[in-house]
C-alpha cells in the first residue's frame, strides 16, 4: 500500500456513483487509503456539492485541462460517466500514461473502443478494470457458492431494467448489469447468442460452456421497474435472488478497485470485461436491424 493515500482523479459526476464514490474515499474511510483529489466536468451546482462534499480543490471542465494538469500529479483516474460511449476517449489517455483506471460500468458503448481501452492498458502495463457494482453484491457471492449445493449447473437467468432508447448508451445504461453479473456466474465466451423483444422485454440467450445463460432486460415504465434478480438451475435444486441496491452497494467495487492500486493485478481478466459489453452490443444490433425492418 502506497504511504500516502492515493490520489484519485475522478470523471462522470452525473452519475450517483461519483457522489458515493467521493463519500466513502473522502468522507467515510477512517484510515483513508485513497481520495479524490480532482474533478473532471461542468461548472455547475452539482459539481460545486462534490467539491464541497470531499473537499475537493481541482476542478477542470473536459479531457483537454485534464491531461495537461492531471497527468504528473495524480495516481489514478475513475471513470463514471452514464454514457459509456464517453469512456474511451478519457480513459486512453490516463493508461498511456501509465496510469491505473478503473472505468464503471460499461467498459464501452461498443467492442470496437472497449479493445481499444484494453489495448492502451496493455501497451503501456497499467493496470485497467470495469465491472457492475452488482458483480460484487453478496446476494451474488451467495449464489457463487450455492453451484456446490444444486448440483452440475444447468441454467442461469438474470433479470433487470433496461431502456433500448436510454440517452446513456440504451441497452449499455442498465442492461450491462446483467450481463456483468451473468459473467461472474458463468464465465466464458457466449456462443449461439439469440435476441428478440417481446413487448417491452429484450430477452438475450446464450450458451457459455454447458450452461445455457438468459437475460431478461425489461423496460421500466413511468412509475417503477423490475429488481434485479438472478436464478441458478442446477441438476439437483435451484438458487434464486433479488440482488438489492442497499445502502453502500458501491463500496465493494470501491475496495476492489483499491485493491488493484495496491497490487497493480486487476480484479476481472481483461476478456471477462470485454464479454458484457460484447453481448450487449451484439443485442444492440439485432434491435436496431428489427426497427429498421420494421
């Protein structure tokens, strides 16, 4: 661990995992092990509540300032912009620099710059991660550990919002949960990826592996929407869980992110963070090719 706390450059204030983010590293953590030290965004009210609220001195408005102040002077970038498709074109930059960055989810809007982040971390060694808050929930290490208990694992359903016409990315804004977290359950390359939409449902099946893997992504409606839910079907008994979005859900993926600064090791293989946004973006297309048929 290094002997001061890390100092954490941070892009993507819209997003309410900034604000928990900002909270746990500068307000919350005791012996603080890291802290957001600078802002990349808008002059606003919202970015003048972060400031206030960590502490924070460094403000810059986009990715031009913040190469030319924060690279040299920071240990670190997090990368939480809504839309996904924004990601690339700050993360790059920090790797090349030999940077550690931890991108929210999604990695990317597409495969096409999620390999080029990939590619950065790699040619320059710094080390990179990206993952839904949801992979580290415990209701999942719960099932983790449930595969030992329902015997050889048949079947794995995991359901959750999503909005195909979301402004941040469509399908990526809330349906990268899902897959992120069918990923941890099953790891592997889909093969044999099916989509259709049914009412207001996108239904993705793959198979990974023997095991067949289904996501349901269903369209909130003006005034709730679905839990996130995961079930595991396995020759001799089933699994099945809401995953909640308690109180501190965001800390876990916080410490695992702490934990690649201490290590330099990413937490998830490079090709597991690559899978979810492969599989969602194949879905993307499919929708997309129907509508224009249609």
């Amino acid at each position: 661990m290094a002997s001061r706390p890390y100092k954490i450059a941070l892009v993507g204030i819209e997003n309410s995992h900034a604000t928990h983010i900002i909270e746990y590293l500068n307000v919350t953590t005791r012996r603080r092990r890291a802290e957001v030290v600078a802002l990349i965004g808008p002059d606003d009210d919202h970015m003048a509540e972060l400031l206030e609220l960590g502490g924070i001195s460094q403000r810059v408005d986009d990715l031009r300032q913040a190469q030319a102040s924060m690279i040299g002077s920071v240990d670190a970038l997090i990368a939480t912009n809504r839309d996904g498709g924004l990601h690339a074109q700050y993360a790059i930059p920090f790797l090349e620099a030999g940077l550690p960055v931890w991108v929210d989810k999604p990695l990317a809007c597409s495969t096409a710059d999620a390999e080029l982040i990939i590619e950065a971390a790699t040619r320059s060694g710094a080390p990179l991660t990206s993952y839904s808050p949801l992979r580290w929930a415990h209701e999942v290490d719960d099932l983790e550990r449930s595969t030992a208990e329902i015997g050889d694992l048949q079947a794995v359903t995991v359901t959750g919002p999503a909005d195909p016409a979301s402004e941040y990315g469509g399908l990526f804004f809330y349906g990268i949960h899902c897959a992120d977290v069918a990923q941890r359950l099953v790891p592997g390359d889909p093969t044999e990826l099916q989509v259709k939409q049914v009412r207001g449902t996108v239904i993705i099946r793959y198979q990974c592996g023997d095991t067949e893997v289904t996501l349901q992504l269903v369209k909130p409606d003006d005034h709730r929407r679905v839990p996130f839910h995961a079930t595991l079907t396995g020759r001799s008994g089933v699994a099945s869980t809401d995953i909640t979005l308690g109180p501190g859900y965001v800390e876990p993926g916080i410490e695992k992110f702490l934990g690649m600064l201490d290590s330099g090791n990413p937490p998830v293989p490079y090709e597991e963070i690559l899978r979810p946004v492969a599989v969602i973006e194949a879905a993307r297309s499919v929708i997309e090719a129907a509508r224009s048929a249609g």
